[in-house]
C-alpha cells in the first residue's frame, strides 16, 4: 500500500552546516500538525553534517539522503525536490528554523483559498550578536494576484526575504521544472517570478506574522557573496535574464530607473571587470521598451 500523500514536504538542503542542521531539523520535528514529511539532503559536506543528520534516521516522515557528488546550492535544492510527494513544498536552509505552529497556520490558510499557489511570511533576523527584529512588508493579512506579485518581485526585490519564508503548491512550482537553475543570491526571486508567470489566475498568500527565524552569519552563502561582489552582479543580471517573460513597457521603464539608481549607489561594490554591467542592464531594458515585449 502506498503512503498517503502528505500536505507539505519539507525539503532542508544542507552544506557544512554542523553548528546549525540540529535546531532546523527540530523545529520540523516540533510542529503541532503532522502532517508533513521531511526529506534532508547532505550535498558532500566536509564537516559533522551528515553525521549528525545519521542521529535522524528512523525518525517517522524523515528522510535522510547524501549526494554522491557535491551539485551545489541550486542544483541541490532541486534534487531535493524531485524526491518529494508532499501537495505543497517548503525549502527550510539549513540555518534558519520554523516556529511550532507554522505547518498549523499554513495548512489551515491555504485549504481555504483554492486559488493561493504561493504562501509567504513574514520572518525575524537573528545573527551578529544583535537582537533579533522583525522584518515586515505589511501588517495584516494580504493576497496578491500572480502578475502584481511578479512585478513587486522583479521592480522591489525579494523584500519578503529568504526561501525558508516560501511555501509553494507543488503543481504549480513544477512547471518550471527545474524550478531553481539562475543566479546564486537571487535564485529563489527568479523562480518565485516564473511560476507566477506560469499561473497567471493564481494567488498568493502574504502572512504577516514571523513563523521564520533566518540566521545570519559569516557561513553563510548570503554574507560570502556580499563579500565578493556577487550579490550585485547577479542583482544587475537579474532584470535582463528574466526579459524572456512577458512585461508591461512601463515597468521595463521602471526597472530600467532602479537600475541606473543602484548603479550611483552599489555600482563601486561590483567586481572589476562588472562595473560597466549596471549601464548594460538599463540599455537592454529601454531598447525592449521601445520595441515592445513580443508575444
């Protein structure tokens, strides 16, 4: 007999996180509602992270899993997706951990609204010896049709934050199989954008209350990346990848704006041999403006 098919799969993609993988995997394992499976997958760590992750074997709805080769972030994450079954998917980092009641809230959230194809909330940041604080777009509870979502996404950012703070319907987010496959920091935004181009009638579900605690750290591929550069180059690639999808002309104008606006401003931070990409990025976007966006 087959297994029943649980609400939501928690996939935790984990990369030499030893001193974090414990919390993360407890705070699934602490959830009021059960009805989830967990699938874990060590992508070649070099520290204790699959020896710690072996204490989790037998645990019921867990799956403990290692690559054979190390795939890297993005290409993990959707390895990690292909061995779920779950009607909704959560990637939890390896770093960050969920509050009790958030597959609770989730599930009872998203069974109402049949239409929702995206959940995200809100998160508090802990790390660098600070207090944590919140981090909040809105207030209350808000919903967002899939075109006005993509453009917020692709116009603000990911102002709502780290994946761990998305939870997808999984019909929806695999029609973009394989769902995470650009960029390094903002590989989540770009995907986020396209299964919202991809459903066009669906909607998402904004949750104002923090369910995510995301660390910071050194560790971590955020604050490497900062480091080196790559965030910007690939916050300036961004707008340029995504011209394959279909935008208003106004809002190719608007991002061509913002871009000129973080060149003055972030432009200095880019690697040599990148500076000149921010000036790239606004021509590309002005020159599809005036042509037009084909059908």
């Amino acid at each position: 007999m087959s297994e029943a098919q649980p609400f939501v799969s928690i996939c935790l993609p984990a990369w030499n996180s030893a001193a974090f993988i414990r919390k993360s995997i407890g705070s699934v394992l602490a959830q009021t509602c059960d009805d989830w499976e967990l699938l874990v997958v060590d992508d070649c760590s070099s520290d204790d992270t699959w020896k710690i992750m072996q204490e989790y074997a037998g645990q019921p709805r867990v799956k403990i899993l290692r690559n054979e080769k190390n795939l890297g972030q993005n290409e993990n994450f959707n390895h990690c997706l292909r061995k779920t079954r779950g009607k909704w998917i959560l990637i939890l980092a390896a770093d960050d951990f969920i509050v009790p009641h958030t597959i609770e809230t989730i599930k009872r959230e998203v069974e109402q609204r049949p239409d929702a194809i995206l959940w995200v909330q809100n998160h508090l940041n802990r790390g660098f010896g600070k207090l944590p604080h919140l981090v909040t777009v809105d207030n209350y509870v808000r919903e967002y049709g899939a075109n006005e979502f993509a453009e917020l996404l692709y116009l603000k950012g990911n102002i709502f934050g780290e994946i761990s703070n998305f939870t997808a319907r999984r019909d929806a987010l695999m029609k973009i199989a394989p769902p995470f496959k650009e960029g390094t920091q903002t590989v989540d935004l770009r995907c986020w954008v396209r299964v919202m181009k991809a459903n066009p009638t669906g909607r998402v579900v904004y949750w104002p209350e923090a369910l995510t605690h995301i660390l910071e750290h050194e560790a971590s591929i955020s604050f490497t990346n900062n480091r080196t550069g790559e965030t910007y180059v690939d916050f300036f690639r961004l707008p340029t990848d995504l011209m394959d999808v279909t935008w208003r002309r106004e809002v190719l104008v608007l991002q061509a704006l913002r871009m000129l606006r973080c060149a003055l401003r972030f432009g200095r931070l880019l690697p040599a041999g990148k500076k000149l990409l921010p000036y790239q990025t606004m021509l590309a976007l002005l020159k599809r403006a005036l042509v037009g966006t084909p059908n």
